[in-house]
C-alpha cells in the first residue's frame, strides 16, 4: 500500500511494463504526471515517516531525485522498452 499521495507499487510497475510504443499520447502523458507528482510527494515526505514498503518503492523507482537513473528505467533500456528521452 503506498503513503498518502503516492502512487503506488502496482500502478508504478503497470506502467513501467508497457513499451511507451503502445501507449496512447493519454497515457503517456498521466504517467508523467503521476511520476512527477510522486517524485515530488517523495521529496516532501521526511524519509522518517515513509512506510518501509514506500522507501524500497522509492530506491528501485529511483525517486531519490539525485539524478541518478532508476533501476526501472535502466531494466526498460535492456529490454527496449524506454528511452532516455522518457526521463
């Protein structure tokens, strides 16, 4: 279950497997807002208050805003489902 104003791991990994290929321009742009408004919600929410789930969420989704790419993003490059220009 994710925190309050997160989204959460099923709807990350929802969006994550489908190739941006076969995403309508609908989907493609809620999921950049959803990813947006989550990579904010993290950075506004103390690492102390997060949920232990919502923390290992965050390090595989790479919403540790370091600018570092996410380990979801890195596995969709390796099987060609994404791009750097999707970041």
């Amino acid at each position: 279950m994710a925190d309050t104003g997160r989204q959460s791991m099923t709807d990350k990994a929802a969006s994550s497997m489908k190739p941006e290929s076969q995403k309508s321009m609908t989907e493609q742009a809620g999921d950049k807002t959803k990813g947006m408004a989550d990579s904010v919600a993290s950075t506004m929410q103390p690492q102390s208050e997060k949920s232990a789930t919502q923390k290992a969420g965050d390090t595989v989704s790479g919403n540790s805003n370091e600018g570092q790419e996410s380990l979801m993003e890195k596995a969709k490059q390796t099987m060609g489902m994404g791009g750097a220009e999707n970041k």
